[in-house]
DNA sequence: TACCCGGAAGCTGA
DNA sequence: ATCAGCTTCCGGGT
C-alpha cells in the first residue's frame, strides 16, 4: 500500500483530542486530509491529554493508564472507575471491547471505547501521515447537477437519529454526523432540514488544499480530479456551529447525555460504525448539514437513489476510514459491486456515478441480525447463469420493480443480467467463490424472492412506514 | 480514457 | 481457525 502524505492537524490541535468523539470524528471534523480542520468545538483547552500522556494509547504503562482514566473521569464526567479493573497497561486497554470497557465501568464503557479507538486511530494516522504541504489548487466550480436531479424530498425523519439531532443543534453539536461513535444505531441519519440533492455550490474555499497525492500512483480516475480537489463542501450553516461551541464541562456531560441517549447499553453492537461501506455512505448522504454533498448526494433519497459527485474524493474519505490509503474509485466502486449481488445496491443505468440503495437503512442494519441466522435458513437458490441471462435480458429502469425472480448466487451477475458479457461457464463459476456465497447466503435470506420489496417503491414504503413506527 | 463489470486472491478484524 | 467484508489486481466490455 502507499504511504500518503496528506496534510493532518497536527502539533497542538492534535493532542487537544476533540473527545469524545470517535476514531472516525477525525475525518468528519477534519472531513479531508487535503484541507485544514475546522475549528473543533472539543478541541481546545479541556479536551487534550494529560501532559506527558502518551499521544498512543498503546504505548501507555500501568500508570499512564491511570492517569488517562482520571482525566476521563473528569473531562467527560463520567462515574468513577474502578482503577481494580484496569490494573493494565495501555496495550490491553485497547484490547477491551466495548463491551469489556462497559462491563468495568457501567455507563461510561462506550465513551471509554470512542476516545481510545480515536486516540488510536489518531497515532496511526499521524505515525502515517507526516504533513507535507504541497500546492493549494481549488476545484474551478462545483460539480455540476445532473439534469436528472429531483428536488429535495425533505421526508425522512425516519429513524432514531431524530431525537439525537435535535439535541444536537440545541447543544450547539456541530460536526453531529459523528459516524462513528456509533449513531449509526440506526445509519439513516435525519436531517432536520433541508436534505437531497444540494451539490452545495455554495461553498466558497477559503483555505489551501493540502493534498499530496495518494492517487500520484494510484490507478486511474485519481489523478484528474485530485489536481482540482478543494477544500471540502462546507455549508455556511456549518460555521457557526463549529465555532460556537466553546469546550465546557457542561457541554461535555450534554454530548455524554447525548451519547448514552443514542448507545444505551444494552444495544452496543447494534451499529456498525459506518465500517460497512453502506453505512459510510449512508451517513454521509444523511449528514444533518449536508457537509458531504459535495462527494455525494441524494438524487432521490425517496428510492434510494444517490450520486457520487465525486469518486475520486468520496474514495479517498473511505480509504481514510478505513485506513486504506490507496484506495481510489476503482476499488471502492469494486466494493459497492459486491453490494450488487446481495441486493444492497444496483447501478443506475445510464448514469455515471449513480447507484440505488435497494434496502433502506433500517434493512440494512438489520442484515448484521439477520445473518446470525442464516445458518436455519433454507439454502440459497441456485440459478444457473446461462438461464439468468436469458430471463433477464430487458433492462430496467431507475424506478421499475427488480424482478421478483432476481437471482442471487453470488456466481450470478444479479445486479445487471441484461449485461451480455461473455462469462466463463457457469458450472466452473458456480464452484467458486464459497466464501463469497455465504455471503450471498445472508443476501439471500433477507430478500424473500416473492417481495419486490427491492424496488425503489418499497424502499419509499419502507421509509414511511418506519415514520409511522417513530 | 474513464467508467463499469465481475473473477480471483489476499488481507484484516471480529 | 473461521468468517464477513472488504481490498487489490486484473482482463475485458461500453
């Protein structure tokens, strides 16, 4: 993999740890490596380390350990902890799973887990990435709205996420598409005002990209329009959110209050943390103030149908998620493929860049669940290629039901089968790709092939019936 | 040329 | 060790 140089806060503003916010809250306060973050509301004087605290938790002694609870216990006033049950060093505090940190201090453990996968995440980001500056270039104009854009459908308050925003914005919460400290209970996110398709043309860079170049050696699609890569879409309503909020203690109890609202303790493991591509996606289309618009947007959040506005920068946002600095569109798009077969996502035809989630967001988090049970399943059906091809030769369009009958071996190109491509014989692909298959299994499983419940009409169905369960 | 596709193998964290 | 979910690379089609 490639070493990026890319422009990181470093010094100070990355010691004073915006905590508690997640690993991932990096990359939402400072949402591209090529621009300089903004103003973090956490970030100043309460919110940094104890001196002498090593910025890598893994690293830390006994002591150290110690000392970083106590801080916790006061930054975010959390409960005391019983320091019995961290008789270790910061290796093994990093080891414990949030369901281990939950267990020795009741209440705090998710907190607790945030703040040391960022403080993680943090030192290997910056062991990773020296800042390098390089030439500040800016995106000439913004991209261009498809023709085919729909307006705004401002409608999905749907989910779990709407209690949390608006206390959100009453706390002065900025950044709160916090992806990762886990909102993602459900990952729909819901905007509490206007939401789809904004390009955001609005944004008007102000600062220097910072941007040496995964892509210089990275595959195509990279390089073109990194040369034009700006700062990141930022909407004016962002400003002063990000600056208004002052690092106070209270403050901090209300972002814990906040917190636990959103991640009781008795359903840790309900998210995913936007570490599954969909969910990464979803919450950036579902970002409360549109930040991401500029990566990608809804084009009709109704059907699930979304743009990527630009690959290259939306790539190198998953890469820094996950910590794959190579990644480009070519690989990240080979991911969404694969959303293909397991009936997540399709491509909309004719146009660059579009895909449609065929499952909302309280579907998709359900496939963790779901999967837990594939194994009482019936097993999948196997439909031979050669006879999916023939059935499904006629294309669809954006909006049409997907064939009840959808195939979905994974050895079946189940997303596209009017393709015509010639392909290897099915008999010798259908004895591939086991591994791939359980996953098709999972797939499978959640799509009862008599629903067309993956049609864009049932995904609007389903937003509005989970409107009418809020 | 960029996008798009899916096969194949490998990696990583749980 | 197993598995899910990618990541990486690739050859080929549009």
């Amino acid at each position: 993999m490639k070493v990026v140089s890319l422009q990181l806060p470093s010094g100070p503003s990355m010691e004073r740890l915006p905590l508690p916010f997640s690993p991932t809250e990096l990359l939402w306060r400072y949402p591209l490596p090529w621009g300089p973050p903004p103003p973090s509301p956490l970030g100043d004087t309460k919110a940094q380390l104890p001196a002498g605290l090593p910025p890598e938790p893994r690293l830390w002694t006994r002591e150290d350990v110690v000392v970083f609870l106590k801080w916790c216990e006061r930054e975010f006033d959390l409960p005391n902890f019983d320091m019995d049950l961290f008789q270790m060093n910061g290796k093994a505090l990093c080891l414990l799973t949030k369901t281990d940190l939950g267990e020795r201090c009741p209440g705090a453990g998710d907190v607790l887990h945030n703040v040391l996968q960022m403080l993680v995440r943090d030192a290997a980001l910056l062991g990773r990435m020296p800042s390098s500056p390089v030439t500040p270039t800016a995106r000439a104009a913004p991209y261009p709205p498809s023709p085919h854009s729909h307006p705004p459908t401002p409608t999905w308050a749907v989910d779990g996420f709407h209690h949390f925003h608006s206390a959100a914005a009453a706390a002065a919460q900025p950044n709160s598409v916090t992806l990762s400290p886990a909102p993602s209970v459900d990952s729909s996110g819901s905007p509490q005002r206007g939401d789809a398709v904004t390009y955001a043309p609005t944004y008007a860079p102000s600062v220097p990209t910072q941007v040496q170049a995964a892509s210089s050696g990275s595959n195509h699609s990279d390089s073109d329009e990194e040369a034009q890569f700006a700062p990141p879409p930022r909407s004016p309503k962002e400003a002063p959110l990000t600056s208004s909020a002052p690092q106070t203690h209270a403050q901090h109890s209300h972002y814990r209050a906040q917190h636990r609202e959103f991640f009781p303790n008795d359903m840790p493991e309900s998210n995913t943390n936007g570490r599954l591509l969909w969910d990464f996606l979803q919450q950036l289309l579902n970002d409360p103030t549109q930040r991401y618009t500029n990566y990608i947007a809804w084009k009709n959040r109704e059907t699930g149908v979304f743009k990527i506005v630009d690959p290259a920068g939306l790539a190198k946002l998953w890469g820094i998620q996950k910590n794959h600095l190579s990644m480009n569109y070519d690989k990240m798009s080979r991911a969404l493929r694969y959303y293909y077969r397991v009936n997540i996502l399709r491509k909309v035809q004719g146009e660059r860049h579009c895909y449609q989630f065929l499952r909302n967001p309280t579907e998709l988090k359900n496939i963790k669940n779901i999967s837990l049970l594939r194994q009482q399943m019936s097993p999948t059906r196997v439909v031979p290629q050669a006879v999916v091809k023939t059935e499904m030769k006629e294309e669809r369009c954006e909006d049409e039901p997907v064939d009840e009958d959808m195939p979905t071996d994974l050895s079946i190109t189940a997303s596209e089968p009017w393709r015509k491509r010639a392909r290897p014989d099915p008999s010798s692909v259908a004895s591939q790709h086991d591994k791939h298959r359980i996953s098709a299994l999972i797939g499978d499983n959640l799509m009862p092939k008599r629903e067309p419940e993956y049609s864009a009409e049932n995904y609007a169905l389903n937003l509005r019936s989970e409107k009418c369960e809020q």
